[in-house]
C-alpha cells in the first residue's frame, strides 16, 4: 500500500446496488472504520465500466489503495489488524 493512501485514511468498497453481501460488508464495515477515522468510499462497479469488467461477480471488495483487505464476506481480523498497522505508522 502507497503511502498516500494510508495518509488519507479512505477505504474504497466496491459494491453493486442489488447485492446483499455488499450491504453486509458495508454494515459489518462502518464501525471499525469510524473507531479508527478511516472513511469509505463507495464505488458502484455497474457505473464504471472499467470496474465491471475488472471485479464483475467478484463484489464485495475492499481495497485499501491498491490493497484487497477482503472480497465476497467482511474479514473483521484482516481489516482491523491493516487499520491497526497503517495507524501506528501515521
């Protein structure tokens, strides 16, 4: 992971409209990322058709710069354990 990325502390969540295991992840997601400051940013992959061919059916993905921190299901350990190290490097 890039510097920049760590230093502004987002997340991306790629995501579709109609996908519950993405409703999961963003639920599962948004109080550690509060307890720690980091924001989110949510991409549509359906309004990029970049992303969509890149991650098609392989949503939910959070990437932390060009990182994959979990795909498909939230992954509490590997999130937190990146948020607590990229913290103690800021």
């Amino acid at each position: 992971m890039s510097a920049r990325a760590i230093d502004a502390r987002r997340m991306t969540l790629l995501v579709r409209a109609y996908c519950h295991l993405c409703d999961d992840m963003r639920d599962a997601l948004a109080p550690l990322a509060d307890t720690f400051g980091w924001t989110v940013e949510e991409i549509d992959i359906d309004t990029d058709p970049v992303l969509e061919r890149r991650w098609n059916e392989d949503i939910p993905v959070l990437l932390a710069g060009e990182r994959v921190l979990c795909r498909h299901r939230f992954d509490a350990t590997a999130v937190k354990g990146f948020l607590l190290e990229a913290t103690s490097r800021g």
